[in-house]
C-alpha cells in the first residue's frame, strides 16, 4: 500500500511540475508574442500555490502519529490566529494582496480570452492547412495529368520527328536519284537538242537559197509586170471584147442550134423506146412460145385473176362509200322527230321542250297558292 501511494504521490508531483512547466513555457510564448512580462503571475502563483501534505508513512502507526500531529498543529495555529490582532499593515497589505488577486484573475480572464482566440485561430489555420493540403493534391494531380499530357506530346512529338527525319532521309535518297535522273535527261536533252539545232541550221540554209531563188523569182515577175504584161493585158482586153462581140453575132444561129439538137434527141428518145418495146415484145413473144401450154393457161389465168381483182377492189371501194353514205343518213333519220313512230302517233304524250342553252335567259315559273278571301 505504501508504495502504491508513494507511485501515486510521484506521479501526481510528475503532472503538477509538467502542467507548471507548459504553463510557463505557454505564457512565456504568450509574453514573448504579446511584449508582456509575466513573471508577477509566476510569484503569484508560487504564492498561492496549496501545499499538499507529505505522504504516509510506510507502517499504519507512523501514519496515526503523522495525522495526529498535522491535527494538532492545525488547532495550533487556528487558536493562535484566533488570539492574534490585525495590524493596519496586515490589513494594507491583505487589500493589496485583494487587488493583485484582482488584477490577476482580470490577466487570467483576458488570457483565457487569447487562448481561446488563439485556439480558433489555430483550428482556422488547421482548417485552412486542410484546405491548402485539398488544394495541394488537387494541384499535385492537375500537374501529374498535365506532366502526362506533355509527356504524351513529347512523345508524339518525337514520333512526329522520328518520321520527320525518316521523311528527310527518304527525301535526300530520292533527291539524289532524281538529281542523277535530271542530270542524265539534261545531257540527253543537250544532245538531242544540238542535234535538232543542226538539222534546223541545215534547213535555215535550204531556206535561205529557197529563198534567194524565190527573190530571183520575184525580180523576174517584176520586171516582167513592168515591161510585158501591160501589152499582154492590152491584147487580152482586145481578145475579151472580140469574144463578146462574136457571141452576140452568134447568139441567133446557137439558139436555132439548140432547138434542133433538142428536136433531134426527141426524137432519138422516142426511137429508143419504140426500139426497147419492140425488143421488150419479140423477147417476150419468144418466150412465150417456148412455154409449157399449161404454163400459158395458167398466166393467162393469172392475168384474168389479176384484171378481175383489180375490178372487185374498185367494186369493194364503191360499196364501202355507199355504206357510208348510207350509215350516215341512218344516223341523220334517227335524229329526225319525223322517224319516232310514238311522236308521231301520240304528240300529246310528248310535247316539245325547248332545249336551254348557256346564252339563254332562265325565268323560273313556280305556281303559288293564293287564299280565298274570307
């Protein structure tokens, strides 16, 4: 039992002195951030610190004794401050000690009212580190989404010249090779081209004589239109007029020319047909006569068949505009009232209505009745 209480005193001593030094070290801070000195409040509470009595005794009659004797000087000091007279410096100083504890427990109240203050502003902080760390993670993840999307750009990017440098390469090989090709069709051109310059300086050559004959040519005419073709254009002005005058001179004699020439192949024409057509019957009459007899009877027959058609076709024509006619005077007697037997036999079951045409004028003839006067 002795030690239990021994371990509870030292552990109740271990608290009060760890709670005294964060006090201290609380309104130290509190001192240091506020510019105040709080050493009075140290003394005043060393002042009014309560002394705990000493812990028991390890056996059970020390402990008696020790309470007795704590007892007795209780009743001790109590008679003796019962004896005692107030002094007026005891009173001063016990209305100083009053307005100190007055004064401190005023500093308590206000620092109780900054701790408080600082603890909201503390949980503010805390809440605001919170929001900051939120803020900080959301900003961490951004930061990762866009390090990854320009990761994913660099990396295109480097695909982008990898086949970019690729495409160069291919394009170099191919630059060469069309070079080599352009070079190889330049010479070819070059050759080809001094060989088409060669036959066109040829040709320029042929040309040119062509054309120093062609100017011989001109100098000849030229002097020829000068000199002989006025007289030659003389003569034929003279000839073109002797013509003229030779044909007006001859015009009668070649229109009696030409009305005998078409005389004469009229008659040449009608002796060729005459000719044709006796030539015609002598081959016919011949062959004829070298006919089967029944072959004779039968185109004779077919000739009769075919006269006789001929004259059952007209026959046919005829009656077919007869029936025509006929039919057409049926339908002018139908629509005749003279040819309805019934009109005729009984007019007064159908008398004759006037037809209304749209021109007419309509006058509605509706009976009324009329009362008899009363």
């Amino acid at each position: 039992m002795s030690s239990t209480f021994d371990i509870a005193g030292t552990t109740s001593r271990a608290s009060q002195l760890q709670t005294q030094v964060s006090k201290e070290d609380l309104l130290k801070t509190l001192g240091n951030q506020l510019n105040m000195d709080f050493s009075q409040y140290e003394r005043w509470t060393r002042k009014t610190k309560v002394t705990r009595p000493p812990p028991p005794p390890k056996d059970g009659g020390s402990r008696m004794l020790m309470v007795g004797r704590v007892k007795s000087a209780d009743s001790c000091l109590h008679g003796k401050g019962q004896g005692h007279n107030v002094t007026y410096r005891e009173k001063k100083e016990a209305a100083k000690m009053l307005e100190i504890n007055k004064e401190r427990n005023e500093r308590i109240k206000i620092l109780e009212l900054r701790i408080r203050t600082r603890k909201k502003t503390l949980d503010e902080y805390l809440k605001r580190s919170r929001e900051l760390l939120e803020q900080n993670m959301k900003l961490k993840e951004s930061i990762e989404s866009d390090e990854y999307g320009t990761l994913n750009a660099v990396k295109g990017l480097l695909r982008r010249y990898e086949k970019y440098r690729g495409g160069i390469t291919t394009l170099n090989s191919n630059f060469v090779k069309e070079y080599d090709a352009a070079v190889r069709d330049l010479e070819e051109t070059r050759h080809r081209t001094n060989s088409q310059l060669q036959a066109l300086e040829k040709k320029v050559s042929d040309l040119d004589d062509s054309l120093k004959e062609k100017q011989e040519e001109l100098h000849t005419l030229m002097s020829y239109k000068d000199k002989e073709y006025p007289v030659k254009a003389m003569r034929i002005a003279t000839l073109q007029k002797e013509i003229q005058n030779l044909k007006i001179a001859n015009q009668e004699d070649q229109e009696d020319l030409e009305h005998i020439v078409f005389t004469e192949l009229e008659k040449y024409e009608k002796e060729q047909t005459r000719t044709a057509n006796s030539i015609t019957k002598s081959i016919t009459e011949r062959a004829i006569s070298r006919m089967h007899p029944s072959l004779k009877d039968m185109a004779l027959q077919n000739l009769v068949m075919a006269k006789e058609i001929e004259v059952h076709k007209k026959e046919q024509e005829g009656l077919i505009r007869v029936n025509q006619a006929l039919e057409a005077e049926v339908k002018k007697l139908l629509r005749d009232p003279k040819t309805n037997t019934r009109l005729q036999m009984f007019p007064e079951f159908f008398p004759s209505r006037q037809k209304c045409t749209p021109d007419m004028e309509v006058v509605l003839d509706i009976p009324t009745q009329e009362w008899l006067p009363i």
